[in-house]
C-alpha cells in the first residue's frame, strides 16, 4: 500500500491535516513504514 492509499485508508489530511508524532504512531502501528514506525516508538520509550 503506498502512502496516498494508506491516508485515505486512515483519513489523513497530508495537505493541511496537523498530528503529533503519538497520533501518527498510533495509526501507523504495525502499519506503513513499520520499521521507521518501530525506531520512531524505541526512541520515545518513555510513551
């Protein structure tokens, strides 16, 4: 699934939609990118 696909799947505004790194963690759990997904959590450990 490409990122376009996957916005619309989810909703995303990516033109003027605004989330945190948390909201977008949260819906792109086990989802898009998740290897960039899974650093992204490991960094913010403390969640």
């Amino acid at each position: 699934m490409g990122r376009e696909e996957w916005c619309k799947k989810y909703g995303i505004d990516r033109e003027n939609g605004f989330y945190t790194i948390r909201q977008f963690v949260s819906l792109a759990n086990n989802g898009f990118g998740n290897e960039t997904i899974k650093r992204i959590k490991n960094y913010y450990k403390n969640w």
